[in-house]
C-alpha cells in the first residue's frame, strides 16, 4: 500500500492542479473522509465544497514539509505554505497536521492547525 503525502495533496488539489479536482480529491482522500481546522470537523462533501472555493482563488503556492511521520495508519506533519490570491495578495502560514489513512492508503482523517508568518 502506498500512503500518501499532504504536500503531494496540496500541490495536486491547489497549487498545482493539472487534472480536475474530482480525480485530484479522490487520489488523496478516502470517500469517508473528515476534515478539522481550528476546532471545526467537516465531512468529506462540505471539503470538497471548501477546496472548490479555495482553489478557484489560489494562483500560485508552495508547500515546505519541515516534518513528516508515518507510522502504520497514524501520519504527523509539519509545513509551510506560501500562496497568491487572484486578487494579488499573499500568505505564508505554517501548519502542524495529525491523521489517519484508510486501508487503501488514502487519508482518512486529518486535523490541522496553524498560524500566519511574517511574509
């Protein structure tokens, strides 16, 4: 089983896309899927609704893992993302992730938080 890797992901569904949303989203993410940032958990369905928003803003990113853990179907890591918006402005936020893959090596669940960087 291959497990994926949220750079991977980031790059794929956000960043980088070069294959439509749909096929980039179930490349890295089980059909039971939940998602928590900042205290909020949402579903597989109210994701894909979050990163349709998101992508359709993001020009440009990049991602930095500092960190990265797998640990049979437990994954931890740390980055930095750097992104331009279609209206010009910027962000660089540094986020600490925490999850579980699913059988198939998607994830399964991830948690995340994180904080703003001086640009």
């Amino acid at each position: 089983m291959n497990q994926v890797r949220i750079s991977d992901a980031l790059r794929a569904v956000a960043f980088e896309p070069t294959r439509d949303l749909t096929e980039a989203l179930d490349m890295f993410y089980a059909p039971d899927y939940t998602h928590r940032s900042d205290g909020k958990t949402v579903n597989r369905a109210e994701f894909v609704e979050m990163v349709t928003r998101v992508r359709a803003q993001i020009v440009s990113g990049t991602v930095t893992v500092l960190d990265e853990l797998r640990d049979g179907p437990h994954y931890a890591e740390r980055h930095v993302f750097e992104i331009t918006m279609a209206d010009g402005s910027t962000a660089k936020r540094e986020i600490a992730i925490f999850g579980s893959y699913a059988e198939d090596g998607r994830f399964r669940h991830l948690s995340e938080t994180g904080f703003d960087l001086p640009a």
